[in-house]
C-alpha cells in the first residue's frame, strides 16, 4: 500500500460481521473488521511474511493473525492490533466524515 491505511472512526462496526470476505483494495477505507483483515491479509503476502512470522514479529499469536485476517471475531484488542500494524509498517488515519 502506498498511502497510509485509513481507518473511519464512525463507520468501524465491530458489532456487524459481513458473512462473506469483502473484496477491498489496497488503500481503501476500512468499515468493519472483515475489511481490516483483508488489507492486513493483503499486506502481510506482499511482504512474504507467513502468518507465523508476522505473528512473531508482532508479538502475537498465529492464532490471532489467522482470526484477524479471516474476520473470525467480533472484534479485537486496538494494541494488539496496532501491534500488527506497525510490523506492516502501516498507519492508521482517523479522518473527518462529513455527514449529509
């Protein structure tokens, strides 16, 4: 991903869970957790890490990059998440909605 990844406060529903993967771009909004996953997922092979070794990397469990990536929860600790991230090195944007 070349731009940093962006994050919607307000359209993050971690109640929700989408039953099938969504389909998202590098780059593009996040508005549920599944949608996390995806880029997670998407950047994690970019960067030819297994599931394991980014786990390590990040100090989590495989067992949580796997859950993480496939959306398996309703939702996820920020840190350990954040955790994650960083080893991407990725970022998180928090960005205005204008709401009509």
């Amino acid at each position: 991903m070349t731009d940093a990844l962006k994050l919607l406060q307000n359209d993050l529903d971690m109640d929700q869970k989408p039953k099938k993967p969504l389909k998202t771009s590098p780059g593009e909004r996040i508005r549920t957790v599944n949608d996390l996953g995806v880029q997670i997922r998407a950047e994690r092979r970019k960067r030819n890490f297994s599931q394991a070794e980014l786990a390590a990397r990040a100090g989590v469990s495989r067992r949580f990059i796997y859950q993480l990536e496939n959306g398996s929860r309703d939702s996820f600790p920020l840190g350990k998440v954040l955790q994650v991230i960083r080893r991407l090195n990725l970022e998180i944007q928090i960005i205005h909605r204008v709401v009509e």
